[in-house]
C-alpha cells in the first residue's frame, strides 16, 4: 500500500494534472493506494502525522510526496515513528532541490517508475532550527542573510507564479539573486559551532545550513554536504565587498567557492548565527520572517528517514 500526499496547487496548478495522469498508471497496473489533497498551506503536516502515527514494525508505512520543496517540508514535520516510514518523491516544485540533492528523477512519470521499482533506499538525516517560539523540520537547508531574503522575495512576488507556467520557475531565484546583492542590508554576524565562537565578521552576507548540496533552485553551496553522516554542512559568505561577494556567488554556480576568500565552511552537530540586525530567514525555501538569531541542529539518529533512490 502507497500513500500519497498530493500538493494540486505546485507548479502553479500543474500538478493536479500531473497528478490524474500518474493515478492512471497506478490504477493500469493494479497499486493499491490511498491519496490525500492539501487543501492549505500547513496541510501535509497533518495528513504525514495522521498516516505515520500508525507506523510500527509491524506496519511500515511507504509514504510518496507530489509536490515541492516546501510540500517535502511540511511531511518531514508531520512524520511519526520515523524508522517506520520510507519516502518516495515526485518532484513538481520549481526549484527541486530535495531531487537534485539525491539524483531522484525529476520528471514525474520517470520518479513514479522508480519509486514502484526501486529496491534500493537510504537512511536520510534531518535539520532542526530554533528561532523564539518556532521550531521547525528541515530535509534541505535553512538559510539566514542574503538567500533567504530572495525566499521571501520570491513568495511574495507574482513573477514566479509567471514564469513557472512557462516552465521557467527557477529564474526567479536569478533574478531576485542578481538585485538582492546590490540591496540587502549590511549586517555583522557571529557564528557559533558546536556551541564555540567559529567566526565573528563585520560584514556578513549570509550563512546557508545544509543536509543536502544545493538551494535555491540548483546553487551547490555547500558541496561538502552528506545526508547521512549526522552532520550539518554550513557555508557562510562574509567579509568581501559587494562586488567580490557577486564574484564569490558566481563561483558558487560551479562549486568554485569553497576556499575563496570571503567564503568558510563547517560540519557541525549544532549551529547558532547571531546578526546585528533583523535578517529574512527560511527552511527548505518557505520563508519566517526577519529574526537576529538561528539555532540549527541535527536530528537524532532514530528519527532518520528512509527514502527511495
């Protein structure tokens, strides 16, 4: 039995379609299984809480997301009884980063293929972040400074809903990228590591905090990420000019960054950023507003999660 939450709204509606034409596949070759709509944004929490709360050794649950980044991050929040639940994924968000990080297919039909064929799975990690009285899940990256100001600006603006019905979603982030180096704010930052002053700069762009390699629609920056070695990957950008921090983004496009000056990483269990001034701060590209203090941290290791490769 498969149990399928369905996010009909990602891809500006397309995904309901996309939807109907994978249910045909699975009722042509006879898969049993129940699906389940989200109706509002929250939603998936509770449908994955409803389904994994009855999981057990006894009853292992194999639990399929359509939808995006924000969709898989809503379930990883609802999961119970984590040992119990294997994933599978079918990506149709506009970024996919939850995809790319793990080479799942990206094309429904193909994701759906796999995922009714597949043997082979792996135990994935999740972050924790903290910040006042919010708690939240993340199976990506949480960012604070600069990347999650362009979350922000992306879900609040009516270009992404554009092009992502021309199949161009993920320019979004680009465009917004380009003209956030030159706006953002300047703000100083210290970074605590496992609980240690790690790095304390005047100028401080942003700090991206991983458990897979890429954000943003497909930027690698942290490329020392791995998602099952109970770990957080931290990139910070810091220090340079404007210019040299643009140089430094750049590079990153290519996995170039790391060891530029103006650009530090970490593994960690547990990491803390604390800013000068209020920064826009996100989980897996859903945004919570400006905040002047981060705490992320590993999950513990029987709360990793099975997903279908």
């Amino acid at each position: 039995m498969f149990y399928f939450i369905v996010n009909p709204h990602s891809r500006s509606g397309k995904a309901l379609n996309i939807w109907n034409e994978l249910e045909q596949t699975l009722k042509n070759n006879n898969i049993e299984y129940t699906s389940f709509f989200t109706d509002y944004i929250g939603h998936a929490i509770k449908i994955a809480e409803d389904i994994t709360c009855r999981a057990s050794s006894d009853n292992h649950i194999k639990l399929v997301i359509l939808g995006g980044d924000g969709t898989v991050n809503e379930a990883y929040n609802g999961i119970r009884n984590h040992k119990y639940v294997t994933i599978g994924y079918i990506p149709t968000g506009s970024g996919n980063d939850f995809a790319r990080g793990l080479k799942l297919p990206t094309k429904p039909p193909a994701a759906l293929k796999n995922i009714l064929n597949s043997t082979k799975t792996i135990q994935l990690e999740s972050g924790i972040m903290s910040t006042g009285d919010i708690s939240r899940r993340f199976a990506v990256s949480c960012g604070i400074g600069y990347d999650a100001s362009i979350t922000h600006r992306v879900m609040t603006s009516k270009l992404k809903k554009v092009l992502n019905k021309i199949g161009l979603g993920k320019l979004v982030y680009a465009f917004f990228g380009v003209i956030n180096v030159f706006k953002k704010p300047q703000t100083s930052a210290e970074i605590y590591i496992d609980g240690e002053l790690a790095l304390q700069q005047k100028k401080f762009y942003f700090a991206s905090i991983h458990i897979l390699k890429y954000e943003g629609g497909g930027f690698p920056f942290a490329p020392h990420a791995n998602p099952s070695d109970s770990l957080l990957a931290v990139t910070v950008f810091h220090s340079t000019t404007r210019l040299g921090f643009a140089l430094n983004l750049i590079a990153s496009m290519f996995t170039k960054h790391v060891g530029r000056k103006g650009v530090t990483t970490f593994q960690c269990k547990a990491c803390t950023v604390k800013t000068s001034k209020g920064n826009y701060m996100h989980t897996d590209g859903e945004g919570w507003g400006l905040v002047s203090e981060l705490t992320t941290s590993i999950c513990s290791d029987d709360e990793f999660i099975n997903i279908i490769i």
